[in-house]
C-alpha cells in the first residue's frame, strides 16, 4: 500500500486554505490518502529564522494580492478576513483531539470547516465563542471540543506535533513530504502530481 501524503498547515495560513481544497482529489487519483498535520506557522518560522510575508512592508500588497489570485485560479471561494493574520492554536489542539479520538476523517472535516469558515466567513478561529459555535456548526460537541483546548493533554499533542515538523524539516505551510520528498507551497501542486506520477 502507498504511504500516505504528509500536509503540514495552519489554520491561518490562506495557501493551505486553498491546497486543503485540493489535496485529497489529487492524492486520490495517485491511490495515496492524505495524513494532515495540524501546527502553528509561527513556531516554524521561529525556528527558521522567517517571518510572515505580510509582516514585511514590500511584500505585504503583494501577498495580499496574491491570496485572492491564487484562490481564484483554484475556483475555490475566498474572502479577505479583515483581522489577519490570527492565532490558531486553538482550533489546533481541536484538532488533534478529533484525529486521535476519531480518526483522520474526523480532523479532516474539522480541517475544511476552520479554513471555509475563516477565509469566507471571517469567523475568528481566535475567539471562544465563534470557535465554540464553529464546533456546533460542525457536528461536534462545543463543550468537549471547548475542554479539548484547553485540555493540556492537547496543548501538549500540538507542541509535540510543531516539534515533530521541525525535525522533518518543515518552515511553512502548506507543506508536504511524499515518499521523504519535501514540496513547500499551494504552488507545488503541478510537481506534486508529476512526482506521484513519476518521480523526477
């Protein structure tokens, strides 16, 4: 059986917003399932050395910009959030509470319901109650994913799961490991597929 795809993202990241809407067709049509992996960019960034491009003056517009082309070249909807970027631990350690109870196919849902809710919604992650209510609007049980993050038994999993990526190498998101090949960016999609097709 084929490994699966790694997908490293955060929840405030809009190209992973964008490569979570594609991922599993593309994983799909190369027999492979994808295995997503929930951290926080800022930890990455910490770790490399990087910042946010938005945090830079000159790269700023140009990101900005860039978001709702990317988006718009994928078909896939998206709303500028007027507060960006935003903490998403929270909905991380949710998360991580979901694939370790559930299973993958419960974070999974969990994943497309964060970003669809962020980047067309503007529904701050960051903020309790909208998270909570987030929670209900997705089938899940508000007042146990409320304890799950604050649960240090989850706090831990995310801290162990940005530590893990680190030592695997990853410094943004999305990113991917295929076979222990490394693809960093929503504008790896057309490598990608030619490397599930054949490796180069």
């Amino acid at each position: 059986m084929k490994a699966p795809i790694d997908f490293y993202f955060d929840f405030s990241s809009p190209y992973s917003y964008i490569a979570n809407e594609w991922i599993d067709a593309l994983a799909a049509r190369h027999g492979r399932t994808v295995r997503r992996q929930a951290i926080l960019l800022g930890v990455t960034f910490t770790a490399a050395e990087l910042k946010s491009p938005v945090s830079y003056p000159i790269k700023r517009d140009y990101s900005l910009r860039d978001f709702q082309r990317s988006a718009r070249f994928e078909r896939v909807p998206y709303v500028p959030p007027e507060t960006f970027p935003i903490p998403t631990q929270n909905a991380a350690r949710v998360f991580w509470w979901l694939k370790e109870t559930l299973g993958e196919t419960a974070a999974a849902g969990w994943t497309r319901a964060g970003f669809r809710a962020f980047f067309t919604r503007g529904v701050l992650l960051n903020d309790a109650t909208a998270l909570k209510a987030l929670a209900a609007d997705a089938g899940l049980d508000a007042d146990a994913a409320e304890r799950a993050w604050s649960d240090p038994v989850w706090k831990d999993r995310l801290k162990r799961a940005n530590d893990e990526a680190i030592a695997a190498g990853v410094f943004g998101a999305p990113f991917f490991v295929i076979d222990g090949e490394p693809f960093w960016g929503n504008d790896r999609k057309a490598q990608i597929e030619q490397w599930l097709t054949s490796p180069f």
